[in-house]
C-alpha cells in the first residue's frame, strides 16, 4: 500500500474500481432483500451516517498530515538554500586557497540539490544522492583542514556554517521519507469500502441506485488522489519546487 500511495494516479484508479464494486456489491445484497423493517431501515441509516462521519474525519486527518509535510518540506528547502549561501559568504574566513575551493564546490553542491528536487528517475536520484555525499565529504575535509594547525573563533564560524549546511541537507531527505503511514491508507480504504457497501445496501430503489453507486466513489477517489498527490513529493502533480535553491544558483554564477 505504501509503494502504491508513490502513484497518485493508480491511488485514483484503483480506489474509485474498489469502491464502485463495493457499491456494487451492496445493491446487489440489497436486491435480494426488497423490503425491510422500517426499525431495520432506521439502523441501518444511523450505522452509514456514523460510518461516512468516521471516513470523513480519517480522510480530514491524512489530508492535514500531507499538507504538513508538504509544508515543512517548503520550510527545509528554503533553509537549506539559506545555510549554503550563508556558508558562501563565511568562505571569506579561510585562506584564499581554501575559500576558492570551498566556493568553487558548493556551486557544484547547490547544483546536485536543484536536482534533487526535480528528478523523478530513480537511478538519476542515486547518483545524485551518491555525488551529494561525495560533495559534503570533500567540503567538510577542505573546511576542517586549517582546525588540525589552528583553532579560532574565526575558522569556528566556517566550520559552524557547513554543519549547518551538511545538517540542512538531512533534515530535507527525512521530511522527505516521512510519508503517511501505510496503516492510515488501510484504515481509509477499509471504512471507505465499508461505507460504500453500507450505501448499496441501503439504496431503497436498486435499480435507481446505479448511477447514485458511482457517486460517492467518485468523491472518496478524489480525495484519495490528493492526498496521495501531496503526501508524494517525487511523482505527484503538486511538487516542491526548489525556488530558492534556483535563485541562489542564479546568484552564485
């Protein structure tokens, strides 16, 4: 379910079959017993509205999660491009040499974390984390090189600068492997086809009952979709797009 969820379009495909087919499934229960007690029928109308009022308040909860995560993934990428720049600037605190290097790889560094954001290709996205570490790694070396012959407030700065640059970078990629957990997708589908089945049943004209079937399905699908789509930062239509890494690399070459 959860590799599933990565897919906002197969979430809405496979969710609105599901559903329909529980609707389905109930109008043809429904249709081998025509008439019921109205004491049944009043029960039965309590247990769909409790059920609906369940799948509404699941359904609002995953959504204000995907849009939470959606939004402190906007919060790190901003304060990743603010801890490279401000690390550019700290540059200036080591020797030329070593400010000269520095500037020169983390223009390549900004470079790799643009492309974090905007490739959706899996093996692109190994060799873009690959080459990422390979960065942190030779800009943490050329930064720590002065400490091991001299320690001062100065070179504390720079050295303060790309932990904040190296720790920014991993805030990101946990927000980004937060994702919904795949019991809330469970639940979800669970009380929906329920519901959907409890709807069938209930229909007091079956053969009207059709269209009505593809209704709520509908709805619910939708929905299943957003969530899926805002919750997916790589393959959905609603992306992080990395505006402030884009104008820092504008500003830096």
């Amino acid at each position: 379910m959860a590799n599933l969820a990565k897919y906002p379009v197969a979430v809405l495909a496979l969710s609105f079959f599901v559903m329909w087919l529980s609707a389905r499934i109930g109008l043809l229960f429904r249709s081998r017993k025509p008439n019921l007690a109205e004491d049944a029928r009043q029960d039965l109308d309590l247990i769909v509205a409790g059920a609906l009022t369940l799948l509404g308040l699941i359904i609002g909860f995953s959504f204000s999660m995907a849009i939470s995560r959606c939004d402190q993934r906007k919060t790190y990428e901003e304060a990743e491009a603010n801890a490279i720049g401000t690390e550019y600037v700290r540059a200036d605190l080591l020797s030329a040499a070593g400010a000269e290097r520095v500037r020169a790889l983390l223009k390549e560094y900004v470079d790799q974390r643009v492309l974090f954001y905007g490739t959706r290709d899996e093996g692109e996205l190994q060799r873009i984390n690959a080459r990422t570490a390979q960065l942190q790694s030779e800009l943490w070396s050329t930064v720590m090189g002065p400490t091991a012959t001299e320690r001062t407030s100065v070179l504390a700065l720079a050295v303060s600068g790309m932990n904040d640059v190296l720790n920014s970078q991993g805030y990101t990629q946990a927000i980004w492997w937060n994702r919904i957990p795949p019991g809330a997708w469970l639940l979800m589908a669970a009380v929906a086809i329920c519901s959907n089945l409890l709807v069938g049943y209930c229909t007091r004209r079956p053969g009207a009952g059709i269209i009505r079937s593809m209704v709520l399905p509908f709805v619910l699908s939708i929905s299943f979709f957003a969530i899926a789509d805002i919750d997916s930062p790589r393959r959905g239509l609603i992306r992080v797009r990395p505006q402030n890494l884009i104008s820092l690399v504008h500003s830096l070459h």
